[in-house]
C-alpha cells in the first residue's frame, strides 16, 4: 500500500472480523507509533494493549453511560487505549503538549495498521474516571483514546451507517475554508 491510498482510502471502520491480529504484526503497529515524534523527545504516551476479545468485551461494561455509544467495540480482536503520563508532558505557552504528541503517536500506528489490511476506529467516548479506575491506571496518566482494531467486516452494519451519516463522516469543509496562503 502506498501513502496515498493509507491516506486517501482510510475511513474509520467499527465492524471487525473476529480473525485475530497477529502479534508480530501488533509488536509492528506498537513499534510504529513508538517511533513518532514528540516534543523535546518527550514521548509521554503509554498503551494498554488488548488482544483477547473475552476482555475486549468485559472492557466495554466499563466505560460508562457514554462508552456505551462504541458498543461496537466487544467485536473487536485487538484493542488499544492510549495514554499519556503527565510526567512526560511539556507545557509551552501554556498550552499541554501531551495530547499533540500522543495523538501523533497513536495516528501512526493505526495509519500503518492499515498497510497489513488492519482497520480501526478513533474513540473519545468513554467516561475516563471509571475506565481509570477499573483497569488501575496511575492518577497520574490521562487516557487520551481508544481504538479497536481488526480485520474489517465486508459489510458496515447499521449502527455504523447511523454513526457515520449523523458525523458527516464522507464530508469534509472546502480545503479552501481551512487553509491560508501567505
Ligand atoms: C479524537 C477522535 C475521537 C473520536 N471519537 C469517536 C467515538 O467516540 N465514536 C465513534 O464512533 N467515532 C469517533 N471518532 C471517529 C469520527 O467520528 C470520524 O473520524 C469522523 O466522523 C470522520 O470520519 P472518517 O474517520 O470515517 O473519515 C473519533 C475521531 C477522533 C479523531
């Protein structure tokens, strides 16, 4: 796959295959995002890797009334929570840079993902105080995302229709609307 087609092709993908990830190809994914850039080489981000549906399903019980939105989830083969620890954030003109770094992080691996036909899906939809507290993650650290990942069903089903058409998902403003010559 070339980078125009991982770019240009990927949309986000909430059906999965139960076909499991291989886990050279998840130590590949995880080594991808690893190699991101951060600031001053902080590299605050930390994964939580899931590679058993049994827990990928006991997990979606946990992420609050919101969470149940990505229900869709407990299909998934693989699943990966991205977070930062605070320790390894830098605040420049007062602005966090924890989220910039592992946002970039955590693209590249589900970019790369999808060179071995791997797909997956963004998520912000969790309540992080009882997801924190159920997996005992360190007060410290701050869950940035989730995103399963799996093989994709051939079919969307009717969940992810209604999701993707209420997001406008296709759509995108006018590159002109976003963008500045100077
Ligand atoms: C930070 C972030 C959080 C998101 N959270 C969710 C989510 O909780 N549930 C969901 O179904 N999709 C979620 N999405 C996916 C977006 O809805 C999707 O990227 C957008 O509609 C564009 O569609 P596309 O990814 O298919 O191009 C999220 C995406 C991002 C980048």
């Amino acid at each position: 796959m070339d980078a125009k087609e991982m770019i240009w092709e990927r949309h986000s993908v909430r059906d999965f295959l139960p076909t499991p990830i291989p886990a050279e190809i998840i130590q590949e994914i995880l080594e991808a995002g690893h190699l991101a850039p951060s600031t001053q080489n902080r590299q605050p981000w930390r994964y939580l890797v899931f590679t058993e549906n049994a827990k990928i399903q006991k997990l979606a019980l946990h992420c609050g009334l919101i969470g149940l939105s990505n229900f869709f989830i407990r299909q998934a083969p693989c699943l990966i929570i991205a977070c930062a620890d605070l320790k390894d954030n830098i605040k420049i003109n007062g602005k966090d840079y924890y989220l910039v770094d592992t946002a970039i992080s955590f693209h590249q691996m589900l970019l790369y993902a999808r060179s071995y036909g791997i797909e997956s899906c963004w998520l912000a939809a969790f309540s992080e105080k009882k997801l924190k507290a159920y997996l005992k993650i360190p007060e410290n650290w701050k869950i940035v995302a989730m995103a399963p990942l799996g093989y994709p069903k051939e079919k969307k089903g009717l969940y992810t229709k209604a999701v993707s058409n209420f997001a406008n998902s296709s759509e995108r403003k006018p590159l002109e609307s976003v963008v500045r010559f100077m």
